[in-house]
C-alpha cells in the first residue's frame, strides 16, 4: 500500500520534468576521442543517457559510435575532419560517398538521429595559414548538393563549427561586431548559404582561453556570477565574456542583414588541469554558472531565448596534440575513464547531478614508480623521465597544476608510471635504464595528484594483439637505446 503512492509520486516528478524540457532545447556535448585508451562506445552512449545529454556533437563519423547511438534517442552531429574539406570541395562525387556512407546508411540501417553534418572544424584557425579559406564553402556546397540528392536536407543541416576569432570588435562593444577583415566577404557568403539553406551558424567561445592569452584579463568576468569589469552597451549590460563575445557575432550577422540567423555554440567548457587557471573549482564555477542560465532559459541581452549549446567536452583526450597547450588533455567532465571530476547540475534527470560511467573495465591495481634503491642524481634520470614524458601524458607536472606540489622522485614516479599505464602495464613499460624504476601495489597519490590506473584497452583488444606486439618491441628498443653508454 505504501509502494503505490511513492510511485505514482515519481511518476508525477517525472512528468513534471518532462514538461519543463521542452523538446529541441536541453543541452548537448562534445565526444571526442583522440584518447590512448577510449571508453567502449555502448559504455559512452550509456553515460550519455544516465546524464540526459539530449544532443552530442562529434568530429568524425566514425561507425562503432554511430551504431552505438543508433535508437538511443539522441540527437547527433556527425563532423567531417580538415583534412577531408579538399576532396569534398573538388568533387560532388566525394560529397555524395561521404553523405552515403556516413549519413544515409546510419540514418536508415540504424535509425541514428542525425540532425547536423559539421562540415571542417574551425577551418578558419589563423593557425592553419589559409589552408582551408577557400575550400569550405565549396565543401559545404557539396555535402548540401548531396543531402538533397540524398533526400536528408530537411532533416538534416549543414554547418561549419567555427573559432570566435571570425569575428571581433575594434571597441569591444559587441554592437561593433563584425566579421574579420581578412574573410568578411568569405563569411558573407556563408552566412548567406546557411541562411538559405536553414542551417544554422555554428561557433565555439572560450571565456578560458581569453584568461590564458592574457595574463590581466578581469578574472571575473569569465565567469557568470557577476563582474565589476561590466561593459554597458548602449544600455545593455555584459557581466561576462561569454554574453559579450555572443552578442559580437549577433551584431555582425545583424549588420550584414541576417539578424536572424540561428546560433549554435559548438563548443563551450574550462579545462581541468595543465596550467594555474585550469582546475577543479574554476571549470565548476564556469559550468555551473552556465548550465544554472541554461537551466533558467535565460538567453544573453541580444538573444533573449536560451543558448543552444554543447558542452567541451564529454571525457578527457589524452591523444591530442598539446600545441595549444598543456591544459588540451583536460577539457573532460569526466576523466578518462569516465570517472567524474566534480559535481555538476544539468537540471536533465531527477538525480540532477552528473553520474560516473557504469562498469568499467580496469587494468590491475599496480603502479611503476622510480625504485627506492635508485637516486635521483643517477645520469639516465634525465633521459628517462624525457623518454618516458615524450610518449606519456605529463601535461599535470607544471606550475599550479594538479601534481605540481610533488617533490622530484615524484615527478620522476608520475612520469613513469603515466608511460606504464599508457603502455598497458607490460613489464618491459617500467623497465627504465640503471634499475630506476620497479612496480608497486601501493597507490603513489597524494591529495589532488593522482596516479592514474588506466582502463582495459578493449577497442584495441578487439583490433587484435598485433598492435601491441608493435608497442613491445618498440619499448624494448627504445629502452635498448638508453642502456648503450
Ligand atoms: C566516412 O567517415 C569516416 C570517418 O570520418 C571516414 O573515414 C570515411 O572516409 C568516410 N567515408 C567516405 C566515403 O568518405
Ligand atoms: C603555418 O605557417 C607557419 C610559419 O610559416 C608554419 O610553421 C606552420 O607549419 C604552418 N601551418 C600549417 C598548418 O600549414
Ligand atoms: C527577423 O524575424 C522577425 C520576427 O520573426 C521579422 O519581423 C524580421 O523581418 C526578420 N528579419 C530578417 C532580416 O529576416
Ligand atoms: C617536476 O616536473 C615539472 C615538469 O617537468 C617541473 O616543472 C618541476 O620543476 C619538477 N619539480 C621537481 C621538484 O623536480
Ligand atoms: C639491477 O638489479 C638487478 C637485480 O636486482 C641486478 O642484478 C642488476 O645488476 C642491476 N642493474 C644495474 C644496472 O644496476
């Protein structure tokens, strides 16, 4: 007698949230995976559903993903990576393969909910020196060409994630906004081509990167809880970059004649670890302080409806490129192993706060560490910890970082024990020259460092063990190499 009240009571709590979601908004995220050892796709499309992601956003298209997500009533964006924009803007032929291949047959074999193709990703970085100027909106012409062909092009938009930087203000009043000089035709005409094709204008802001680019950025006003660094607009008034950074592109698109034109955030996040300012507490603060107006439907002063946004990112990377810098690696809710890092409120389930990846698979509990009988004045030190950090992730050793309190055998024990783990714990792993290192069952983590045990390589595993036969012999022969004299 007493079940059926509690239960009708749940059922209540439950239809009361589905109305308060209205269906098309809610929040989405980034899955990438440029990782060493990725979580298991099902295990991923899981975690998506126990959070209510109603929306992920991806780089590629890669098929064990798209299986993965086929019926699982989350809506999804495929992405065509960089390097495929030159052959997509040369032939319609390539257009219509790709669409086939990687939209079409999700689309009906797998009932996969596709919505968007991300055609490049931020092409226009002026990292890349042009290289994509003049191949995307011929790309983008040919993958419209071939959903219509397809008969997807309802159903299914193009759009070109882009950084901030195509846009700016000479003042830093938004309503000075306007497409960057270099490219303001270019962009013209792309915002033309969404516009008739209904597609919206995708583009990734980082409030993070504004504070790591400038070391007297109003710390504040990065966040959204208030800042005494407040621009006022002509009576609009920014509290945080984000608003300002947004509104400068709804000025651009306004003063161009497409005022209306719909934004999509591709990306938006704080990363975790690999400088001072990216930590635990301040990527809370951030996210929370945004999915808080998410939750609340609240929009920025020049778009009063709520931001159609996907988190960056799902899971942390350890395969990326550090270029950027070392805090690239972290930008994950969740760690590599789909542990979470901190609490988060997305206001999308009736638990409302964010839960850690189910049943995942672990390698054995033992960590490599520099050998108690070695010393750190020992001349192979030096090579081995550079060694070892030129193939592992050492981006969590610098100045204000998570392990930057440890003393120097720490440093050395993070070192290799990250190679270790990176190298699935072979023996041969933590064999490093002159006896330094030896493994141990005793956890080395201390506080807010941890020594990290990595996940079963099960994509790996499924690939065959002839990779890592390779990686073996590669260790041994590097190793090889530094106990010659
Ligand atoms: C489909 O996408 C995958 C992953 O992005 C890519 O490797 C493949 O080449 C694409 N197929 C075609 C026909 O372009
Ligand atoms: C861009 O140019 C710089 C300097 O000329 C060069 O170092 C870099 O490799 C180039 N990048 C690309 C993506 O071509
Ligand atoms: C934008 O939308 C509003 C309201 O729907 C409409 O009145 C206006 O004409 C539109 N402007 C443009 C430039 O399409
Ligand atoms: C530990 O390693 C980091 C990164 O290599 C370095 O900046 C730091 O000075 C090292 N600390 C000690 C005590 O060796
Ligand atoms: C390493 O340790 C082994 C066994 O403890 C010992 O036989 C060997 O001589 C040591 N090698 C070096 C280079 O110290």
């Amino acid at each position: 007698m007493l079940m059926a009240p509690l239960k009708s009571l749940g059922f209540m709590a439950l239809l009361l949230l589905a109305l308060l979601i209205s269906p098309g908004s809610g929040i989405g995220v980034n899955w990438g995976t440029q990782a060493t050892h990725p979580l298991p796709p099902s295990t991923v499309v899981q975690m998506l559903k126990d959070n209510g992601f109603q929306k992920v956003k991806l780089f590629d298209a890669d098929a064990s993903i798209l299986k993965a997500l086929s019926k699982s009533g989350i809506q999804v964006m495929v992405g065509i990576p960089n390097d495929m924009l030159l052959s997509l803007a040369n032939s319609v032929q390539a257009a219509e393969d790709w669409v086939a291949q990687n939209v079409s047959s999700h689309v009906s074999a797998n009932a996969v909910d596709i919505r968007y193709v991300a055609v490049g990703n931020e092409p226009f970085l002026e990292t890349y020196n042009g290289s994509y100027v003049g191949l995307t909106l011929p790309a983008l012409g040919n993958v419209q060409a071939a959903l219509i062909k397809a008969g997807l092009a309802s159903q299914v938009k193009v759009t070109v994630p882009l950084n901030a930087d195509v846009y700016g203000s000479s003042t830093n009043l938004p309503s000075d906004g306007d497409f960057r000089s270099d490219i303001h035709e270019l962009m013209l005409q792309i915002v033309k081509f969404l516009n008739d094709n209904g597609a919206p204008f995708t583009v990734n802001i980082y409030p993070y990167i504004s504070l790591y680019n400038d070391p007297n950025f109003p710390i504040d006003f990065g966040f959204f809880d208030g800042s005494s660094s407040a621009i006022n607009d002509g009576g609009r008034v920014y509290e945080n970059v984000f608003d300002a950074n947004h509104d400068t592109l709804v000025w651009a698109l306004q003063k161009n004649g497409y005022g209306n034109l719909s934004i999509i955030v591709g990306e938006i996040g704080w990363p975790t670890d690999g400088d001072k300012n990216a930590n635990l507490k301040y990527a809370q603060r951030f996210n929370q302080g945004f999915m808080s107006r998410v939750m609340a439907g609240k929009g920025t002063p020049m778009r009063s409806s709520p931001v159609d946004a996907y988190l960056f990112s799902l899971i942390d990377e350890d395969a990326k490129s550090i270029k950027p810098g070392n805090f690239e690696l972290h930008w994950g809710l969740f760690y590599l192993d789909g542990q979470l890092k901190y609490p988060l409120r997305l206001g999308t389930t009736s638990s409302n706060g964010l839960v850690s990846a189910k049943d995942v698979r672990y390698l054995a509990k033992k960590w490599c560490v520099m050998s108690p009988t070695a010393s750190v004045d020992d001349p192979q030190v030096g090579p081995s910890v550079s060694y070892a950090c030129s193939h592992a992730d050492c981006t969590s050793l610098g100045y204000g970082t998570s392990c930057g309190n440890l003393d120097s055998r720490g440093n050395i024990s993070y070192a290799f024990n990250n190679y270790y783990q990176i190298f699935n714990q072979l023996d041969s792993a933590c064999m490093f020259p002159n006896n330094l290192s030896s493994v141990t069952d005793n956890d080395p983590s201390v506080g807010d460092c941890k020594f990290r045990i990595m996940i079963q390589n099960l994509i790996a595993a499924e690939q065959g063990i002839a990779s890592s036969l390779r990686l073996n012999v590669i260790v041994f022969v590097s190793l090889l190499i530094f106990t010659l004299p």
